[in-house]
C-alpha cells in the first residue's frame, strides 16, 4: 500500500496484478478494504492489473476535518478520472461499491474518456439521504436496531471491532469478516481522532458531503458496458435499488447475489470476479 498525489490530492493504493495489463479501479467505499483480498487476487489472476483506493478522509487519502468536507461528490468523480489517468491505465475498467458506487457513477459520465466499464456493488441511483418514491429505501427495522446501540470509544480498537461485528450481524453479513474487517480499518486510520475513526468506520464524510446535482436522470447516457451487482438480502440498500440501476443504464447486467447481504461475500467472489472479468 502506498499514496499517490493527483491533482493536489493525496490517495492511498494497493496494486494487485502485472503492471502492464488492463487496469481495473476500485473506489473504496469509503475504505479500499471494502473490496475483499480475494476478489482482487482473483481479478488480477484474471489477467488485469488492479488498484484498489481509499476516498478522501479514509485510509491512506487525504484527510482533513471529515465533519465538514470541503469538497463535493464531484471532486471524488474528478480523483477516479486523474487515478486513472496517473496510473497510465484510462480508459479504466471503473468499479464502485457502497457510497463508492456513488462516485463511479458520476464519474463515468462526468469524464466518460477514461473508462471503458463499469461495475456497480450494491449502490443506488441517488445521493445519500431519502431516496425517490420508487426506490425503497433503508429497512427500517434494522436502521432501528443499528442506531439503538450505544457507539464504542472509537480510539479503542477492540471495541470498534466489536461493534462492526455486531453491525454486521444486524445488516446479514458475516460478524467474524467485519471484525477482521474494522480492525484492519483502524489499524491504517491516520491519527487517534475518534471522528476521524468514525469516518473511516462508517464513512460519515458522505453525510456531509454536497452531492447535488442530480445524475439518475442522465444514466441512460452511459455508453460503457455496465455490471450491476446487489445483495438479494441487502437491507442497508434494499435490492430495488440495483435493479433500478439496471433498468436505467443500456444494456446494464443485473447479477444478484442470492447469500448476499451489503458486503460481497467468499463463496460469491469467483462469480462476481467472473462477471467483471468478462466485461472487459
């Protein structure tokens, strides 16, 4: 893992693969590990060269006060189109999961010269916060669940994995993977700053972050072969929303994953790895 500087913004990368061969870009969502290892591993034993990043105030990225973020889902857009074009990789496969699915869509049609694919894991249409009337919107019963908890010390590493495996029991997915998972997380988070924990654990920088304007209305303009992939069983994003992506975007493959919930689970990462691989 390393940083890189585009633009006057620092971002950190992880590679997998050959150097030379067809680059495919990850967007964190907001943390470069919500794209497993073996995804990654398996993509680049596909024949690409993969680069998973941190968005700004997560990881290795610039971060600076993620209470209030001085920059606009636009400029997240603009990072994956300079990434790209940095790593001598555009036009770029480009794939976005969670909020990072967000940026990946905006991105291609904000600057649709560097990327040539598209892969949408378990996102929506919309920007954070109530959906339009025809998507459903989070369950309602688990957000309760979720918020009735009291948050842990966030400086306290232990405690955070423990709440994420807890959250993660609550959301379908796997406790004993989101331990492991949040650990890491804190463990690359810069500095001791329990909001700057909470950002990278929950990506909060999106609550605050200016999304506007709209971009569902301009989906049928993607001219990009698209893979949209959901979690039949996700209750953070409840499937329709993938399916209204599909149904949005030309000739948009639609996989669901029937075991998923929000996370990409191991016994689904050869079928999903497949079907990026096979858009190219």
């Amino acid at each position: 893992m390393t940083a890189l500087e585009v633009d006057g913004v620092a971002l950190g990368i992880e590679s997998f693969g050959e150097h030379d061969a067809p680059l495919v870009l990850l967007a964190g969502g907001p943390t470069m590990l919500s794209w497993p290892d073996a995804l990654c591993a398996r993509l680049a034993a596909g024949g690409r060269r993969v680069v998973r990043y941190d968005l700004r105030d997560s990881g290795e990225s610039t971060t600076a006060d993620p209470r209030a973020p001085a920059y606009t889902l636009r400029d997240l857009a603009a990072d994956a189109a300079a990434l790209a074009r940095a790593l001598g990789g555009a036009p770029a496969h480009l794939a976005g999961t969670g909020v990072g699915g967000m940026v990946a869509q905006v991105a291609v049609l904000d600057h649709p010269d560097a990327f040539r694919a598209l892969t949408l894991v378990g996102t929506r249409p919309v920007a954070p916060g109530p959906p339009d009337d025809d998507l459903p919107d989070h369950d309602r019963a688990t957000m309760d669940r979720l918020f009735a908890r009291a948050a842990p010390d966030w400086a306290d590493r232990a405690a955070v994995a423990e709440f994420a495996a807890a959250g993660a029991e609550i959301l379908g997915d796997d406790p004993g993977t989101a331990r492991a998972l949040a650990a890491r997380v804190w463990d690359r988070t810069p500095g001791t700053a329990p909001p700057v924990h909470l950002a990278n654990q929950l990506g909060l920088a999106f609550a605050g972050l200016d999304c506007a304007p709209r971009w569902r209305e301009r989906l049928p303009g993607i001219g990009v072969p698209v893979l949209v992939v959901h979690g039949r069983r996700n209750r953070f994003f409840p499937v329709g929303n993938g399916e209204a992506l599909a149904r949005a975007i030309p000739g948009a493959r639609l996989l669901v994953l029937d075991g998923a919930a929000t996370a990409i689970p191991g016994p689904a990462v050869d079928e999903v790895a497949g079907a990026m691989l096979a858009l190219g």
